[in-house]
C-alpha cells in the first residue's frame, strides 16, 4: 500500500502521452470535424449484453426519480443526438466506463476517441481510421479482411454454422470451451484465442462485414450471407477500435435493442432502461453516417511500446 | 463447498478440476470489445506437475481446492518416500517423488519446509529458498584457466552438484539458492 500512492506509468511516458494526445486534436483539427463534449452521466443506458455499465445515485433537483444514473460506456448516443439535430461531423476524446472489465488490456475507466463522418459508410471511414493510427504509431501497410475469410483456415463457416460444429473447431485446435457456448460465444472464444492475437503483427488489419448476430447498431446488407456493415481494426494482436455505418432506422434500432433486453432478462442480468432520446433522435432523422469508437489507452500502448495498459495510465484500478 | 469466481483469480489460487488440485499460474482477461468475456487460465495440476490451459466463461465459479501451505520439518527418507513432521503436533506425513520435485536436492535432516497439503496428503514441497550445504567433493581451481567461464562443478553434502567459482575448496559451507540452483556466496 505505501507505495501505490505514485503513478503506475513513468513520468517520461505520461510526456509522451500529452504528446500523442496532441497529435490525436491536431488530426480533427486539420481535418475540420467538429470537436464536441456529451456527458459522462445518462439516465439510460447500452443494454448490450456484453457491456456492463457503472451505475452510481444521483440525489438532488433535476434528476430521474429514482435517482439512478449511468457512466457512459461510450458517447455513442448523445453523439448520435447531436448528429440528428444537424451538427455535421463531429469527433470527441471522452472518458468512459465497464464494470467487470480489467486485465493486461483493459481498466474498467479509459479514454475512448469517436468520431462520425456524415454521409461517409464504413469503407471511407476505414481508411480514415488507418492514417489517424498511422499518425500516431507511424507509417503502416492496412489490409483488410472480412470476418468470415479469417474463420476459414479453421474449416468454419462464421454466418452459418451451428454451436455443436464451432464447438468441435475449438476442440480441435486445442480449446476447451466452457459448457453450453452458445454460437456467438463459440465464436468469441475462437477469436479472442486464435484469430484476434495474429492481427495486426505486420501492420493495420481491418476486418469488416461481421455476422448479423453481431450487427449491434450498424446497419446490415442484405444479401447471401446478410452481413453487418461493421468493422474492427487490430495493431499487435490487440482491437484498437471498432465502427459502423451506423443503424438509421429508429424501428429497427428498437427491435434490436428490446431483445437485447430479453437476453439480459433471461440471464439474470440487470436491465436498464432504452435511451428513448436516442431513439426519438433516430426518428426524427439521423443523417447517412458512419462513425467508430477506438482505444486510446491501447493505441498508446503500441506507440509506446507498452505491453500493459497501467504502463500508460497515470492511475489503473488498484491506485484509484 | 468454497468456491471461487473468476473475478478472483490471480497466480497462486488453488482450484479444483476433473477431481485434480490445480493452482493457477497465469490469468489472462480476454474480451471482444461487444463479446463474451473470458478468462485464459495456465493452470498446473498439482499431483502431476503438468501444465494445461483452460478457458472460462468471466463470472463463472469454481469449486476451491482444499490445499493448505504448512511449515513442515523434514526428517528422513527411505529412497521412495520423503517423511515429514509438524513440529507442534508431532504428525507425520509421507512426501513421494513427484511431490519432492527438486526439493530433495536440497534438504538436509530437520529443515523446515514450505509442504502444501491435500486433504492431508503433501503435493508439493517446496526447500527454503536459500540453504547452506558443505562442499564433498571439488576438484581444485586452476589459475588462469578460463575455458570453464571461471566456474567448476562442486558436490555438496546432499549429493547436488552446483557451479562454483574456481577458489572454493572441499570443506567449506556455500549458500546456495534453492530456485535456481545457483552458487550465492561461501559462509565464513
């Protein structure tokens, strides 16, 4: 304990950080986005069920009647807000929050960049992810490679294949999976243990048109597979941020987010109330866009050289 | 029965699986940004020594193992089996090869060692990090001769054999660190 008064990361790398965190402003900046600031608190929340907001109580005038609160775990939707009510594009550095999440990658409260380019899809805002990575870690190749190619060298088909024949890909290859995976879960575990460590070692990889289980809220194309127009960019085996050309249909974004609620009812999981204001945003016209939500701690890490996210935090979890 | 979540694993937690005692030795966080949560486990089983990698679903629980780290002394053996004692309560258990590892390298008669117990059975034993060992058998040191890196080999009193620097003669007590089977220094 005496000791954990002082910063995790050295001072000469929290120099370095306020650099590449100037570099990062001078990349919006030159390029004449917007910079916006959304707050941190929300009366709703994402009710993904893989994301876990921080709750906390709010006692005073002003506030919902129960009290109850939400950190953010990303600025999502009080961007998308300010891109319905005709702000253009916009771009921000906020500090977000999960429960549940630390490790050598994660803090449960980090530093997330975002960004919406109206009128653009994914494709453009791809290549724009890739020269604002490569502004801050320096020049690098970009390849791109759709969800689905990335399964293949494991006999998978990712869009079709059911739980059983994921299950015997992972056993296979040496996994043993926890019991009663369903699909997507199997193939998280397959991912986050094969695929995802072997991206990014020669450069930026991209992968994009994920399955529509996880079109989360990007829209979906239909066609044979249907695929979500999503995509997520790796640097070192590590995700560094994931985008969408984002969901505009306020109908749809509902379906989606009601039976997010059902699987978080049916696992026992807490479940928070639907951000009518997004969704009353959405109907009344979120412009054509798309938009992406990166890592700056990670992004930091690999400029930096770190291997550990607390190399590059003032003050990780166990110092707070 | 105990259990543990995954939220409280760390290197050093000792675990049930398949009816084997485990002890963790790295835990590894792994999560898709929108994906199910795991934690990446190297565990080592605890009766044979083997290391396995084993994933589990975050916030799943585990059944503990009922494993206790105490301060044994040890006392003799027979060639097959290591016996020990509580000093306090005078109990005695039986330690076999492969609980010993390399420990009976270096223990002598009425040292005190980390044993950790299984439901009263010990799986491992582990020698004091540093032992002091008298020198049995070393040839003497050539001066000047370097081809060996400055170094030769030294049996000490419990049959272990360490590299030691040219000066040391047979007779004299070393340190010796247990973890890494290094020479540390001589003892005056």
């Amino acid at each position: 304990m005496t000791d954990s008064w002082r910063p995790a990361a050295t001072l000469e790398t929290l120099r370095a950080r306020a650099e590449l965190l100037a570099s990062v402003r001078a990349f919006f900046r030159e390029r004449g986005l917007l910079e916006v600031e959304t707050p941190t608190l929300s009366a709703a929340a994402v009710v993904d069920p893989h994301v876990e907001s921080l709750e906390t109580a709010y006692q005073g005038p002003g506030g919902p009647l129960c009290g109850q609160l939400y950190l953010q775990t990303s600025p999502e939707f009080p961007m998308k807000r300010l891109l319905a009510a005709g702000a253009g594009s916009i771009w921000q550095i906020a500090r977000v929050f999960r429960n549940g999440e630390r490790g050598a990658r994660h803090n449960p409260e980090f530093t997330m960049l975002e960004w919406y380019r109206c009128g653009w899809d994914h494709r453009d805002l791809m290549a724009e992810v890739a020269a604002l990575v490569a502004s801050v870690i320096g020049p690098r190749q970009s390849r791109y490679h759709t969800y689905a190619s990335l399964f293949t060298p494991y006999g998978i088909d990712a869009h079709a294949d059911a739980a059983a024949k994921l299950e015997d890909a992972a056993c296979r290859i040496g996994l043993v999976p926890p019991a009663a995976l369903s699909r997507a879960a199997l193939l998280d575990l397959l991912w986050g243990h094969r695929i995802a460590p072997e991206l990014g070692r020669q450069g930026i990889d991209f992968v994009y048109d994920f399955p529509v289980e996880q079109a989360a809220l990007a829209r979906v194309r239909q066609g044979d597979p249907p695929v979500a127009e999503r995509f997520e960019c790796y640097v070192d085996g590590m995700e560094i941020a994931n985008g969408f050309h984002e969901l505009v249909d306020a109908d749809e974004q509902r379906r989606r987010f009601l039976a997010d609620q059902a699987t978080r009812r049916s696992c026992g999981q807490h479940v928070p109330p639907l951000d009518e204001r997004l969704l009353a945003a959405l109907r009344a016209g979120l412009p054509q866009c798309a938009g992406v939500a990166l890592g700056l701690d990670r992004l930091f890490m690999v400029a930096l050289g770190a291997r550990h996210i607390d190399e590059v935090l003032a003050f990780p979890l166990e110092r707070v | 029965m105990a259990t543990y979540t995954t939220n409280q694993f760390k290197g050093g937690l000792k675990l049930m699986l398949d009816g084997d005692p485990y002890s963790i030795v790295e835990n590894e966080f792994v999560k898709p940004g929108k994906g199910q949560a795991f934690n990446r486990v190297k565990l080592r089983n605890l009766k044979t020594g083997k290391v396995l990698d084993r994933t589990f679903k975050s916030g799943e629980s585990v059944e503990a193992a009922d494993v206790l780290d105490t301060e044994l002394q040890y006392l003799y053996n027979d060639g097959e089996f290591w016996y020990f004692m509580d000093p306090e309560t005078f109990d005695q258990v039986a330690a076999n090869k492969a609980a010993m590892g390399d420990a009976g390298k270096w223990i002598k008669e009425q040292d005190i060692c980390n044993v950790t117990l299984w439901n009263g059975e010990p799986l491992q034993v582990d020698a004091p990090a540093f032992v002091e060992l008298k020198v049995t058998q070393t040839d003497p040191g050539v001066r000047g001769d370097t081809s060996s890196g400055g170094s030769k080999p030294a049996t000490v009193e419990t049959g272990a054999v360490v590299r030691v620097p040219l000066f040391i003669e047979e007779g004299e007590v070393l340190k010796i660190d247990t973890r890494s089977a290094e020479y540390v220094g001589r003892i005056k």
